[in-house]
C-alpha cells in the first residue's frame, strides 16, 4: 500500500525484497525499475543499491555500466551515505569508470 502512495523509502525496500527474492519471488528487473523511481526522487539508499547493480552488471536486465555506477555513487555521498562513499573510494581506487586517484579515494574511504 505505502508502494502505491509513492513512498520512496517503501519502493527501495520493495526492490530490496524483489532483488533479493525475501518473501516475494525474485525479480530483478522489477528491482531496478522500483530503485530507479525512488532513486529519481533522491533516495540515497535506492541510489546505493541500483548504483551496485550497475557496478557489477551481474543481475538480469542491467548490465555493467560503470559511468552511472560512479554517478550514482557520487549523488549518494552527496547526501553522505556511508556506503556509496565506500564503493566511490573503491572504484577512484582501482580506475573503475574514473581515472586513479589514491588521494580522492583516501577521501572518499574517510567520509564512509
């Protein structure tokens, strides 16, 4: 119901639970499509988990794109979340859709 009414932080948790198969079957095209939507209206988390899709292209229907990867990490430590922080240091660290870049990576790793 709270889907319906558009609450964001209740489609992220949709998407969790079809990306995941946790109590509905698992649909990973469904997923992204419900990460994607509260992910446009600025849900850090939704952001996170789409932008992990993206990183590792290794679910059906969203393959590897590293650039959004990046992009979606970066709006997610925008709004400092710990984990889009983390996994921006990671791929500054190794060149993974952005040049190298230990200091940027260093930062990024201590704001996470």
């Amino acid at each position: 119901e709270a889907a319906q009414q558009e609450s964001y932080d209740a489609l992220h948790w949709l998407g969790v639970m079809h990306e995941y198969g946790l109590g509905l079957e698992r649909d990973t095209r469904k997923a992204r499509a419900l990460y994607e939507t509260a992910a446009s209206n600025g849900h850090a988390m939704a952001e996170y988990h789409l932008a992990l899709m993206h990183a590792y292209g290794d679910r059906p229907g969203t393959p590897q794109d590293l650039p959004r990867a990046l992009t979606l990490f970066q709006k997610g430590a925008a709004r400092n979340h710990g984990g889009s922080c983390f996994n921006l240091g990671r791929m500054t660290m190794y060149g993974q859709g952005t040049p190298v870049d230990y200091d940027v990576a260093r930062y990024w790793f201590s704001r996470a």
